[in-house]
C-alpha cells in the first residue's frame, strides 16, 4: 500500500523538476502564502449579548447609562 504512495509521490518530485524556473517559483511562493494563511491568527469570537464598546478594566469606563457596574 505504501509503495503507490511513494511512487505517485516521486512522480510529482519529477513533474515539478520538469517545470520552468519561473512556474517553480511560483508554485513555492503559493505554498508560502497558503501555510501563512493557515499560521495566521482568526479574529477572536464576536461576544453576544455583551456591554458592547472599549473594554473597562482597560480603559477605566466603569459606567453605563449612570450605573455602575460590576463584574
């Protein structure tokens, strides 16, 4: 079973080799962009329901609508 996949794996080596230098380049700068894509942080979870705006133990916003609020 392992020997279809190393051969089929040695006939893309080759299929690459056989490319141009420019269509190789290319190939490698896609691979990069791709595994960065996927390295990349995701954007944190939208909260729901929340207080909504800065955060207040950052920015000392301890207030809404005149109450005060606690965590």
């Amino acid at each position: 079973m392992g020997g279809m996949a190393d051969a089929d794996n040695v006939a893309r080596h080759r299929a690459f080799d056989d490319l141009p230098a420019a269509a190789q380049r290319a190939l490698r700068e896609a691979e990069a962009r791709r595994q960065m894509l996927e390295t990349e942080e995701k954007p944190e979870p939208r909260e729901i329901g929340g207080r909504g705006g800065k955060d207040p133990a950052r920015f000392g916003d301890w207030e809404i609508k005149g109450r005060a609020i606690d965590f």
